[in-house]
C-alpha cells in the first residue's frame, strides 16, 4: 500500500467511525459554518489549532504560516481575515505562536536559508525593534523563546492596525484580537496578555516579561 493509499484508507476508517457514532454528523456539519474564533498560526505540523483547543470542526476559521507572521500586503491572510470578520463574524481572532519556533530560529541565526528569507525579513524587523532585550538574553534558546513571544506581540498590533480590523470596529463589529503562545513540551496554552478589542491608539500591545 502507498502512502497515499494508506491516507485514503485511514480517512474511510475515520469517517465510518464518525458516522457509526452520529449518523447526522457530515450532513449536519455540511449545512453552515458558524465558528466564534480565527486561528492565525504557524505551520509547525505540531500545533494544530482544532486540537489544541479541543474543539471539532466547525469551531475554528484557521490560517497558518511560517512563523505566524501578520503582513499588510499578505492578500492571503487579509482575505481570511476579511472573511472571517465581515462574513462569518467571528468574535475572537488568536494569533497563536509556540516557543522554539523554526521559522524564529531561522531568523536569529544568521544564516542564509534560501527563499524563506525572504518571508523571514519580517521576523527580522521583530527583532531590530527589540534588539536590546533579546542581545542581552545569553543562551539561544531562551533568546529564540522570547523572540516568539515578542513575535506574537507584534503581529496583535499589526493586525489590530489593519484597515479590516479598524473598520470593523468603527462598523460597530464586536471582535478581539488576541495573542497566545503554546508549548509543546507540555501542550498548554499561554496568553501574553496583549488583547485588543477596539481601536484606542493608546490601547497599544505590550510585551510581556
């Protein structure tokens, strides 16, 4: 068996399962999506949204990229942002990093990594406007962990600047931007304490120590 095969195989077991349980399940779950939260993550195959939150679907709007990374001139994420505010008006909005993040790795370390720096640039601007605090960190494992928490950080005020998001709140439109970090020693979920939920330009996020 291939292992296309064996995914094919895996998903009829899945879905026979799913039905024996509740035979309504797909039927029910086809008719809408109606989900509360837009996950914004990285693509790190161990940070799944649905399962982190022990949600089924249906529950979570997601976007994923490497590094979690909210760009103004990335139409991908606006349009899922844009959707997800203004059509299916979710009410929270997670921009979800997790400590020893590769993408973050890759952008302290000097190296050159082909195409990716390109996207990584973007990490790298997190990192010129604290670059004081994460030189003064010693050991690289620590520093590249705060470097994903300030990256959260960042990303919530990128996000909650966006034309999408500032219109929203002038519509009236009740929704939050939060930022998480998860660990995967642990799978546990962390909240960095810079949520916003309006546009007060002194509302601005701060980064967590």
């Amino acid at each position: 068996m291939t292992r296309l095969e064996d995914l094919f195989a895996r998903n009829r077991r899945w879905s026979e399962g799913v039905r024996r349980e509740e035979p309504e399940y797909f039927s029910e779950l086809s008719k809408q999506q109606a989900p509360e939260f837009l996950w914004i993550g990285c693509s790190d195959s161990r940070v799944p949204a649905n399962q982190i939150m022990d949600l089924p679907p249906g529950e979570v709007f997601v976007h994923r990229n490497i590094a979690n990374v909210v760009v103004h001139t990335d139409l991908n994420c606006l349009s899922v942002v844009h959707y997800a505010v203004n059509v299916l008006r979710i009410k929270h909005i997670i921009i979800c990093g997790h400590y020893g993040c590769g993408g973050i790795k890759a952008a302290l370390d000097g190296e050159d990594h082909g195409l990716i720096d390109n996207w990584l640039r973007h990490i790298h601007d997190v990192y010129r406007l604290h670059k004081a605090e994460l030189d003064a960190i010693e050991k690289m494992d620590s520093r590249v962990d705060r470097a994903c928490e300030l990256n959260v950080v960042e990303q919530v005020g990128h996000l909650s600047d966006s034309s999408i998001l500032r219109h929203a709140w002038r519509s009236g439109i009740k929704v939050s931007v939060h930022g998480l970090i998860y660990r995967l020693e642990d799978g546990l979920l962390h909240d960095l304490n810079v949520s916003r939920h309006g546009p007060d330009l002194h509302d601005r996020p701060r980064p967590t120590s």
